[in-house]
C-alpha cells in the first residue's frame, strides 16, 4: 500500500473569510492534475465559563495542514490557533503550518524598558510548543522577529500588492512618505519602485498611542503623498502626520498600511482627518458598526500573494520571487 500524501486547509475563527478567498486563490491556479482545494471541517466547543475546544471533524493523519489565524486581539484568537496546531499534531499530521496574516504581539519585540515581557518571543515560542512547523506572515513589525523562530518564517510583504495599486493610480507629483524614522527603510523601497521622493516623519510619543509633536522633512510643497506603514492601530500618529504635511503645503494625503487594526476610535478619526483614502489589506478583517463611515477605506486582498507560496511551499518549488518588500 502506498502513502497518499495531501494538503488540508483549516480556518480558525478570525480568518475563516480570508482562508475561503486564498482557496478562491488556489483554485484559480491549480494545474489541471491537482484535485480542487476545499476548506476542511471543523468545529469549536464553548463551556458556559468561557473556555473553548477546538477540534477537525475529518481525518489529518499524514497531511501538511495549513491553519489560517491572525492573532489580533482578543487573545483568544492566539489561544485557538495554538489549540488547533496541538490538535492536528495529536491527530498524525505530517507537517503543520501556521498561516498567519497578521502577526499579532509583533509590537512587543524587545525591551523598551525594565521589568516588561517580549511578547513577540513568547509567542513565538509558544507556537513552535504546540508543534508547528513553518510560520507564514505578512509585514512584521520588526523584521528580526523571524529570528526569535527555530523553525522555517515564510515573510511577505503587502508591497505586492500595493505598488502595483498605486502605480495604476497615475498619481501626478507623488512623494512617499515614512510616518517616523523606524519607517524609513520601508518609505524609501516603495519610493525607490515608483521612483518619487521621500518624505521622512519624525515623531515624540508621550505614552502608548499619544504622540505628542510631529515634524516632517523632505519634498511636500504641491505634492500627493502616501504614507507608508506596517499597520494603523488608533490612527492618530497617522492622522497627525497628514494634518502637518497638509499645512506644509502638500497638494493631498493618502495613507496605504498592511493591517488595519483600527482599534478605538480610529475609522472616526480617519473620517475626521485630511486624508483622501486609506489603503489597508485584509490580513485583519473590516468589521465596522452600522453608525461608522469607511468612505475613505480601500482593502486590497493578500489571499492571491499567499495562495501562490502556500502552493509552492507544498509543492517545494522555490518563493523567492514573492518576497519582494
């Protein structure tokens, strides 16, 4: 008898739409040879105080399993991944695959002061217990994160698929613009791209999500700028920055990020600001009330990027190509 080895994808609460359109994805690219990918069956158990279980109501014995979580907050969603990942383990999966479009905690990668956690390190400790063998993400926080793994990091980023978004948006006098100096390298490879300048940010926080003065240097006077960014949490740095390089005389302001976050008040404060359109992917789903305007919300898809190396990782052909920043 031979072994039939397979793939099996797998959805956990948080990114069951986003696992749907990276199927939508494989589909679109499957040979004629490979069989039709489907999202496999499972369900999640909740006990009256809160705690849950997850558990695969179909076979993984021998599979390489794909599970699709951002790990937003709350931490449940971190928790339920981590329940899926022991269960396929505990189930003879062959291989075990964490498909994480946004890398939740990443913000927590070093001591900043004393007597705090590295909550990035943690987390990727954790993930390698449960029994994980490979992480997939998009656009960390900080890029040496990937180090805190023992095991293999697939790191993409959403500059796939924004630049050529804004390239066919035939922007007249474009600038790209870094809200802050951490921001930079990335500002200066999108401008390197579309090749326009760059304007560079520079911010003082008081605390936490206040930042307390912004300055910015570089060519602003009659542009149309975009700020560049990793993720927006409240939106108020970002919000900030466009009111300044409004009053420094820029032409418009828009503003592309890989997750949106948008905790708080923030769809209010975009709504609010200057900015004339915010880009932002769906590695973390959209999920306003009735009563809040996403006018100037455009979410562009990550699941094409991510159904192309999830292919190539099963298949072992080489993904170089779709690690361009």
């Amino acid at each position: 008898m031979t072994k039939e080895h397979r793939i099996a994808l797998f959805a956990c609460s948080a990114s069951r739409d986003f696992a749907l359109r990276v199927i939508d994805g494989l589909n679109a690219i499957r040979s004629s040879s490979e069989p039709e990918y489907r999202l496999g069956l499972s369900e999640l158990s909740r006990f009256s105080d809160g705690e849950f279980q997850p558990a695969y109501t179909e076979s993984v014995r021998g599979a390489t399993v794909f599970i699709f979580q951002s790990t937003f907050p709350s931490a449940d969603n971190l928790m339920e991944l981590l329940l899926m990942i022991d269960a396929a383990k505990r189930a003879s999966a062959d291989k075990v695959i964490a498909v994480m479009p946004y890398f939740g905690w990443a913000r927590q990668d070093r001591k900043d002061r004393p007597r705090v956690s590295i909550g990035a390190k943690l987390v990727a400790n954790l993930l390698r217990t449960a029994g994980a063998g490979r992480i997939m993400t998009c656009d960390l926080h900080a890029d040496q994160i990937q180090g805190f793994f023992d095991i293999p990091v697939d790191h993409v980023y959403a500059s796939k698929v924004f630049i050529p978004y804004i390239r066919e948006m035939n922007i007249e006098n474009l600038s790209i613009a870094a809200p802050d100096m951490g921001g930079a390298k990335r500002a200066n490879a999108y401008a390197k791209d579309l090749r326009c300048p760059v304007v560079i940010c520079h911010k003082s926080r008081e605390k936490a999500n206040v930042v307390s003065s912004i300055t910015a240097i570089g060519e602003i006077e009659g542009r149309n700028i975009i700020i560049v960014d990793d993720m927006i949490d409240t939106a108020g740095t970002l919000c900030k920055a466009a009111d300044v390089l409004m009053e420094k005389g820029a032409a418009s302001v828009r503003a592309c990020a890989t997750h949106g976050i948008l905790s708080g008040k923030a769809l209010e404060n975009i709504a609010a600001s200057a900015l004339k359109e915010v880009l932002i992917t769906d590695t973390i789903p959209l999920r306003p009330r009735p009563d809040q305007d996403t006018s100037k919300i455009t979410v562009i898809s990550m699941a094409g990027v991510f159904a192309s190396i999830i292919r190539k990782v099963y298949y072992y052909e080489p993904i170089s190509t779709e690690f361009i920043f």
